[in-house]
C-alpha cells in the first residue's frame, strides 16, 4: 500500500514540475522595413522666360521654374546667349553667358552687349541640363544717335514757320540723319528747305540734303518747314536717328 501511494505521489510531483517548469519559446520572425520610396525629380528647367528689359549694351532675362519642393529646389539657371537662331537651336559658339541666382522666380542681366543687335538665348541648369524648349530672342536697344528741336519762327491763322536743329550726340561721327514726328491735327507740310519730307498720312519724315548729312560729334545742322494748318501747335515733338 506504502509503495503504490509512493508512486503515485512520484507521478503526480513529476507532472507538476513539467506543467510549471521552464518552458523553451518558439522564436518570432522580425518584420523587414519598408525602404522609403525614392523621388525621381524632373530636371530644374524653366518652363516660361521673358525679356525683362534692355539697354544699348544688355538684355534681362527673366524666368519661371514649375516645379516645387521637394523636386523645386531653388537653383541658380546658366542663361546663354547665341548671335544667331541656328547657333541657339545646336547650342553653338555662345557669346555670352550668366547664371542667376538660386530663385524659382528669377531674372539674369547679361551685358557687354553690341547696341541694336538681336540675340537669341537658352538655358541650362546648375548640373549643365539642357532646357529643350525655351530659345527666343531679345534685342539690346539702338544707340542715341542724335536729337531734333524745333522752333516755331513765325505764326498766321493758318500755318507756320518752324526750324529744326538737328545734333550729333552719339559718339561716332554721322553720315546720315533722320527726323520723324507725327501731326496732332489738320497739318499738312507744304515745303521743307535743308531736307527731303516723305509724307505718310499724319507722319512726316525729314531726311538730309545731300550737303548736310554728315556731322562730326556734337555737330549740327538745321532745317526749315512750312506748315499749313487750322490751329497752330505750341510745339512739335520729334524723334531723330541714323
């Protein structure tokens, strides 16, 4: 009776001990992170350009980069100048280059320029990306060659006399002169002495005699007009050139 009692309580100390004993864990497989997608950003190009402004020697650029952050950036742009459109179409032999500075919206002033001369320009950003479709041109403004006055001499109900002084105020001598203005009114030119008029409609051209075209610097010479008209103007306004 002891020995079957014994065994039992054995038996029962064995199962218990296996039931609370120390338990070997299955192990868990880790989760492998997700990498983060990588942006693929379109090259920082403009996609409209302007010109801004110019003078007798420069042209301002200014232009627009669509994209925004984080393909946006703000990257100086290369703008490149070409003396003609076929050079600009195969990017050849650029005659002068600037880069702007890091603005989405910015502009570039390019100088050094030839007055009265057309350009034709492109752009490239901070990596040498070629931009493939803006190319237009811009022309840097003509050089004040000279300046016409006029002077009304003498005044009657219906008409005037008036002289105009043509000057030199380039920096180069002239071989040639121009005067044009445009009537407010019924005037109408009856003679000119000292030049050659062509009338068209309201504007009047007053090119040089054969004899007074040229003009050292700071040079002048004058001409005279007789004008017939219903109401004579206090003054005339008159543009001059080469």
């Amino acid at each position: 009776m002891l020995r079957m009692f014994l065994a039992a309580t054995t038996a029962a100390l064995a199962v218990w001990g296996g039931a609370s004993g120390p338990t070997e864990s299955t192990p868990t497989a880790s989760a492998t992170p997700t990498p983060s997608p990588t942006i693929a950003c379109p090259p920082a190009l403009p996609i409209t350009a302007m010109v801004a402004g110019v003078t007798t020697t420069s042209v301002t650029i200014s232009y627009s980069i669509f994209f925004r952050p984080p393909c946006g950036y703000d990257p100086p742009m290369t703008v490149s100048l070409f003396a003609s459109r076929e050079d600009a179409q195969q990017w050849r032999a650029p005659v002068a280059v600037a880069v702007s500075g890091a603005e989405r919206n910015g502009s570039v002033t390019i100088d050094r320029l030839t007055p009265d001369t057309e350009y034709w320009y492109r752009f490239t950003d901070v990596e040498g990306r070629r931009d493939p479709y803006v190319i237009a041109s811009a022309r840097t403004a003509p050089l004040t060659e000279c300046r016409a006055t006029a002077t009304i001499d003498a005044r009657w109900g219906n008409g005037f006399v008036a002289t105009v002084t043509v000057r030199n105020t380039g920096t180069q001598p002239l071989d040639r002169w121009r005067v044009s203005w445009r009537w407010s009114g019924d005037e109408r030119v009856q003679s000119v002495w000292g030049g050659v008029a062509e009338t068209v409609g309201v504007d009047v051209t007053v090119r040089n005699a054969s004899y007074n075209g040229a003009l050292a610097m700071d040079g002048v010479t004058t001409f005279g007009v007789l004008v017939t008209t219903s109401s004579v103007p206090d003054g005339l306004t008159m543009g001059c050139a080469r």
